[in-house]
C-alpha cells in the first residue's frame, strides 16, 4: 500500500447523493491508508447516511452544521479547514459543485471549502444527464482550473434504473487516486515549521555492572512517531534515543545514549531549541557505583545501592534556555490525572501527557495508546488510537498552545 496518506489529515465532506453510502467505506480505506479522517456533512448528506456512523468510523466528531455552538466551541469551522492537509469531497452533488465553483458558502461544506488552503478533491456522483450537463461541465472546468482534482465519475447502472457515467468512483479507486496527487513524504505544513524541536524517547539503561542493567519497557515507539510527525510539520527535529530498535524517521537528527546521564548530556548537547518534548521513560534511579567486574552469585539475596538520576524534565523547565514549550509525559499504573497534574505543577511543565503503563493495548511497547493531555487551564483526552496517529494529534495540539 502507497504510504502517500501516512499522517495525512483529510477533512472527508459529504454532499447529498445516495452515494453518501459508499462514503463510509472511504473512511475505512483512507484510515487503513494511514490517515486521519475528520468529516463534515452537508444537510442532504444527512437523509442518506447518519453522523453516528461516520463518528464510529473516524473516530472523530461529525461536524453537521456551521452553528453548532458546542462543536464549534471545540474546534472551529476555521480551525477545522487549517486543520486539514487534504479536502476530499466525496459524494460531490451537481449542486455542490456548482456552488464550490461560484464561491459560495451558504453551509458547513462550502464555508470549509472556501475557508481552507489544502488542496481539494472532488468525486462527482449524480445522474447522467446532470452529468453531461453544459452548466455541470463548465463548473467543472473551472475547478480544474483553479487545481481542484476531480476523481470520477464512473460509467455503469445509476440508482434511479439508467445507465451512464454519474457513479462515484470505488472507494479503492478514490483513495489510490489521492494518493497519486499527495507526493511521497510530503511535509505537512503546519505550526511547527521553521523551530528546532528536541524530542527523548526509549528507556534508558543503567549499568550495574559489564553484563547487567536497570531497564525498563519502553520500546521508543511513541517519542519516536512524536519526532517523525513534529518533521513532517517543517521542525528540525532533533531525536534523543535510548536503546531501541526503532528505525530514524526520515529528516530526523538521531542522538543514540544508553543511561540517564548520557541523555540529559545529550539533550542539554541538542539546545538551544524552541520545544523539548520528553517522552523518554528515564530511569529515576541508577546504581551509585557499577561493579567493574560480573557480580558474583555469593549470598541467598543481594541489595542494590541506587541513588537518583537527573531529572532531564524538570531541569531543561528551569534552565535559562529560551524555549517556547516544555512538554513532558507522564507514565502511570494509578490516579494517572491527578499524579499527571502532579507533575505538570512541580516541573513547572506547559503540557503533560498522561498515559496509563501496565495495560495490554497501550502504554509501553503497544503500538497503540489512550492519552490525556493536562496545561493549567485544559486538558484533552486522545482516545485508544494508533501511536503514529497521536502523536499527529500531540503536534497539533502543541501547535495550539504555542498560539495561546
Ligand atoms: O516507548 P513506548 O514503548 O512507545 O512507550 C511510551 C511511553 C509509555 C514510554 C511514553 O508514552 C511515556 O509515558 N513516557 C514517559 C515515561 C516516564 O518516564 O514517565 P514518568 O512519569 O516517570 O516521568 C515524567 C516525565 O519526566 C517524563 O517526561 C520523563 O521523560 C521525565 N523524566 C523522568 C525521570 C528523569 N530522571 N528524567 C526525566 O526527564
């Protein structure tokens, strides 16, 4: 499968056609494909098909109307429209494309459309005559022309019993065809281009002595998929790594560390920087003196000498350095709000990200993970989702607090 719609946000909005059906499946493909979905229905769409099912499917509210007052206090229709690094507009309506093609925005859909600076896609469905149509046609041309893709539509039987072109294109067909028009690898604009961005993942492991350490279960995956998403925004990214196995993201700088202390050289190594991002589990505590040889099996039991490590977050929070935000996370079996408040107060941190550790589908190794988000004034849950697909919403998230 193409990886042109990895971390790709696609606002997906729906016309009123009887194809808006088919349109449910898209979400499917274009989540299967690696992206993040976010519909918006116009009034018709909504006698074909429900918010609901779209909800269930994306994953993500259902945006139906321009005056929602609750929706659009949790984000607004503009912020939506920046939001989205791909407009796809999926079943499109001979109407719908008329007043796309005029400028017009009377709803939701069409405000979007104008509101937005993504590239747009159409996929026409309507009856054949419509199809054919001088007015449809000459609507058309002058998408084209402005750079819309138009995508569709098929030949074949239509709903009302005729036969001709008006069908919308196969969800299969659609997403392919976008695809083709995003290039490989293409950065995302977004809030982050231009700033250097210090992100620790992994664990770290402390030495007791040539062959034995203090580990813990942290595999990299979330810090590392944190790097890659903050890249693909335009940040120079620079990637403090812990033991891992983990390949580097592409445009991403790698600094490789074993222990505790290698790490906050290598961190303090990265600066000056405009966010740091801590989402490395560092151990918090390290033998005070590794042994230079093999520990002998000697006595029935065996204490170890540990004193603290540095804590790296809460020392870059209070260092001189000029940063725009600290961002640290916070890995917890328990009470994981209030313990996450907890630290976001003592490390005098902008953001935490809590998660819980110690659950089979998220926190350490998963590839998925359920996080909340604490600042002073908010929070915001991230739902059970890929790590890849969080932390796109981390970086956006971290994009809004560097605006506030
Ligand atoms: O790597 P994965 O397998 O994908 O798992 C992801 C994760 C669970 C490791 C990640 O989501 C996470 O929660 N990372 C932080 C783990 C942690 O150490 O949490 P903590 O609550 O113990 O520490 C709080 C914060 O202080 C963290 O930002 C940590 O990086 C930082 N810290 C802790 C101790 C220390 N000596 N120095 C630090 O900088």
């Amino acid at each position: 499968m193409s990886q042109a719609l990895k971390g790709q946000r696609i606002l997906l909005c729906v016309g009123g056609g009887i194809a808006a059906y088919k349109s449910l499946e898209l979400v499917r493909r274009l989540r299967d494909a690696g992206a993040q979905v976010q519909v918006a229905m116009t009034a018709g769409a909504q006698q074909f098909v429900t918010a609901l099912s779209f909800q269930a499917l994306s994953g993500q509210p259902t945006r139906t109307s321009l005056w929602d007052s609750a929706a659009e206090a949790a984000m607004g229709h503009i912020e939506l429209a920046r939001w989205a690094s791909r407009v796809l507009i999926a079943p499109a309506t001979a109407d719908l494309l008329a007043h796309l093609a005029h400028g017009l925005a009377d709803d939701l859909v069409t405000t979007l459309a104008l509101a937005t600076t993504a590239p747009i896609s159409v996929c026409p469905a309507m009856n054949h005559i419509m199809w054919k149509h001088p007015a449809t046609q000459a609507n058309l041309a002058t998408l084209r022309a402005r750079g819309v893709q138009v995508i569709g539509p098929e030949d074949g039987p239509l709903a009302e019993g005729e036969s001709g072109p008006g069908r919308l294109s196969q969800p299969d067909a659609i997403v392919a065809a976008l695809a083709g028009a995003v290039p490989a690898d293409a950065p995302v604009q977004g809030p982050l281009a231009g700033l250097h961005v210090v992100v620790s993942a992994g664990p770290t492991y402390e030495d007791l002595d040539p062959v034995r350490y203090l580990g813990n279960r942290s595999s990299g995956k979330m810090g590392f998929a944190v790097a890659q998403a903050a890249a693909r925004r335009g940040a120079a990214v620079t990637l403090v790594a812990g033991p891992v196995t983990l390949e580097t993201p592409p445009g991403v700088t790698r600094v490789d560390v074993r222990s505790a202390a290698q790490m906050r050289a290598a961190v303090f190594g990265a600066f000056p920087a405009d966010i740091y991002i801590g989402a490395a589990a560092v151990a918090d505590y390290t033998p005070r003196m590794p042994a230079p040889n093999k520990i002998k099996k000697s006595s029935e039991s065996l204490a170890l000498d540990l004193v603290r490590t540095p804590d790296i977050l809460a020392e870059v929070a209070a260092s001189e350095q000029p940063l725009k935000l600290v961002v640290g996370f916070a890995a917890e079996t328990e009470n994981v709000a209030e313990y996450a408040r907890g630290k976001l107060i003592a490390k005098r941190l902008d953001l935490i990200v809590a998660n819980r550790v110690g659950i089979p589908d998220g926190g350490f190794e998963s590839d998925r993970n359920a996080m909340t988000a604490f600042w002073k004034e908010g929070q915001r849950e991230f739902p059970c989702a890929p790590k890849t697909e969080l932390a796109e919403a981390l970086v956006e998230l971290i994009g809004e607090r560097l605006r506030a």
